[in-house]
C-alpha cells in the first residue's frame, strides 16, 4: 500500500498522454510528516498497473506560482476503457486534469 503523486505527463504527436512523472509519498523515518521521491517516469501501462494495486492511491502534484511550491490536488483513478487509462477527479477544477499538468516533454 503506497500513495503517489502525478506532477506531469509526456504527450506523443496527437497530443496523448504515454507517461507519467510520479513521485512515491512516504512517512519521514522520523516519523513526523512525508516526504516525496524525485519523479519517476511510468509508461501509461505501468503507471495503470501501479495504481491497480490493492491500497495504492494517486492525486495530481500542482505547482503553485504563488507560494513557488507543489500542492496535492485531485484524486486520480484508473478508468474503465480499452485500453484502462488514469483519470482524475471528474468533478474537480481543469488545473486538476491531467493533461493541465506540466508538459515534461518541453523540459526533458
């Protein structure tokens, strides 16, 4: 059982998400508050097989311009379809969706 946070995405030329930068959340060995890994780049498949798992859960990883810092936000969700793809909170705001996180092709 493990949380993780989805902070961006990769797109191939029609403009559809093929990877996930996901960071991995886990307790201080203190005990006291998280710490997240540095982002790990997941296929879609694997990213869909990593949150199939029994116990593990995802939200969004947004970058606040404000406070120069990333925030939790949506609940993500692997969706029913052929093939299963990750979805996040239908009901949240657009800087919630997936395809609003930032674009890593740009940067890697």
């Amino acid at each position: 059982m493990a949380e993780f946070r989805i902070s961006g995405i990769w797109l191939d030329s029609e403009g559809v998400i093929t990877h996930y930068a996901i960071h991995t959340r886990e307790k201080k060995s203190d005990g006291n508050g998280y710490v997240l890994s540095r982002a790990e780049k997941y296929s879609k498949e694997d990213a869909v097989e990593l949150l199939l798992k029994k116990g593990n859960t995802a939200k969004t990883y947004l970058w606040n311009y404000t406070k120069c810092k990333f925030e939790k936000g949506a609940e993500v969700q692997v969706t029913n379809g052929k093939p299963l793809y990750l979805k996040s909170n239908p009901d949240s705001t657009e800087r919630d969706n997936l395809l609003h996180l930032i674009d890593y092709d740009w940067i890697f």
